[in-house]
C-alpha cells in the first residue's frame, strides 16, 4: 500500500512537470467558398504571435515547412498556406459589439500552389480566450469574409468569394512572428493587385 501511494505521488508530480501541449494545440482552420463546393484547410505546424499593445496583435499561422519560410527561399513544387490575422481591438463586455457581425480582426490568407501565389484578404469577429500580451493568443473565429485580392501569374483562384472559420492559437514568439511577417511581406511583394472594384475597400 505504502509502495502503491508513492507511486501515485510520482506519476503526479511527473504529469505536473511535463509541459502543456496548449501552444501547438488548436484544430484545423477552414476557408469554405460560399458559391462553390470549394474549401481549403489549415492545420498549422507553425504559430506564433507578437502583442502590439494590449489591444492588438499579429497571430501568424502556416503548414509550410520551416525551410520554405526562410526569406529568397525558392518555391519551386512548394504548396501550402500562411494565415496573417491582425487584431485592432480586443472585444470587451460593454464597451465593444460582440456578435459575430462585428469586425476586430482583419485577415490575409496566402495560399501557394506548387509556387504559384494567391492572396485573400477581409475581415471578421475573433472571441479571444486571452489577452494580447498574454504567453499564448487564442480564440475563435466564426465566418469571417474573404476575396480573392491578388496573385502571381499562373495562379488560379477556385475558392472565389469564402468564409474563414476555425480556432486560433499561437504562442507569443517576436522572433518567429518577425520571421513569418518578413516572409509574408517579401512573398506578396511578388505578387499583383487584382483592378476588380469590389476589392477597394479591403483591408492592406
């Protein structure tokens, strides 16, 4: 009996000691079209997000491989996704709408296909479960807007017009969240700005 009481005592302290899986956790992350059948699905190998101030945050989510991340990195029969959300206002009770046709967090989805480049951009309402600042961002996100915005020659939009929905989280790294924001940025500079109208009043 004695034995059997230390034994518990061991595994407990063990599982106390064993790190929470929380900042990789989070499920799969979907951009379904909402004219087609079409639909696209995230499930990131890389999170990481930097706190602005208390109210806004950049929450960086990608399934590409860490080298393909890695600025001039070539893209030759690379495809995959990178998920930008920019928070501007944390939702408080009271002092801010929170129902799901409000707008606190803007988006751009890149997706790549074997090299080719295109970019979705819009906006929606994340329900955070913490707090820019805090060691891990997380929340949901339910319906969010998405048009396609611009792309490298070669690519071919089969989403269209689509709705991003999915649990986010991300553990708070700079120096990740710096690297994919770099990435990102070099990336939609190769990119062209689609002229369709509907698009001038999507977010940068």
């Amino acid at each position: 009996m004695h034995n059997r009481i230390l034994i518990g005592l061991t595994l407990l302290l063990l599982s106390a000691a064993i790190p929470s899986c929380g900042l990789t956790g989070g499920g799969p992350i979907r951009a379904e079209s909402v004219t087609t059948s079409s639909a696209l699905q995230l499930e990131p190998t890389v999170r990481a997000y930097r706190a602005i101030d208390k109210n806004t945050a950049d929450v960086y989510l990608t399934d590409l491989d860490r080298s393909a991340l890695d600025l001039g990195a070539p893209l030759d029969e690379v495809s995959g996704q990178i998920l930008h959300l920019h928070l501007f206002i944390s939702p408080e009770a009271g002092a801010t709408p929170i129902e799901s046709t409000a707008c606190s967090v803007t988006i751009r989805l890149m997706v790549i296909s074997r090299g080719h480049i295109g970019v979705y951009g819009g906006g929606g309402f994340i329900m955070p479960d913490s707090d820019p600042g805090d060691s891990e961002f997380a929340g949901d996100i339910e319906r969010a807007t998405l048009r396609f915005m611009q792309s490298t020659p070669g690519f071919t939009d089969r989403l269209g017009p689509a709705e991003l929905s999915g649990e986010i989280t991300a553990p708070r790294n700079d120096p990740t969240t710096d690297r994919l924001a770099a990435r990102f940025e070099q990336l939609l500079n190769s990119t062209t700005r689609r002229s369709d109208s509907s698009l001038k009043n999507i977010p940068e």
